[in-house]
C-alpha cells in the first residue's frame, strides 16, 4: 500500500510522523508522495481557530489531489 503522510503543526506532531513512517515501513508499506496514494494521513491539531483553517484545507486539497485515496 502506498501510503502519503502530511503533517502541519508542532514538533510533536513531526516526531508523531516519523514514528508513524518507521512502523509502516517495516510492515512493508510506502511511502509516497501525495498524488500517487492508496491512503493519506494528515497528522494536525487544531489549537487555535486559524490552525483548524489551514488543517481543513490541507485535507480538502489532499482529497482533490488523491479522489481514490482514503483520508485518515
């Protein structure tokens, strides 16, 4: 399965992607970019009024870019 990771925020969240990455890497999953995915996982918070903005567009926009991708 090839599989796109975004991430938007803090370095928790960075951290939280690489560990994520490791663990689908050595299920034998890969990485890909976005455009090219099975599934699509947006790693975000939404603290602050203006960060739930930019996270609910980033996933509309990695929707539109991957229409037969599940979005998680």
């Amino acid at each position: 399965m090839k599989v796109a990771i975004h991430t938007l925020g803090c370095k928790v969240n960075q951290y939280e992607t690489q560990a994520v990455e490791t663990l689908l890497r050595e299920r034998g999953h890969a990485p890909t970019a976005a455009g090219d995915a099975d599934v699509v996982i947006v790693n975000t918070c939404a603290v602050t009024a203006e960060s739930g903005r930019k996270s609910r567009q980033a996933i509309r926009r990695l929707q539109g870019e991957n229409p037969g991708a599940a979005t998680v």
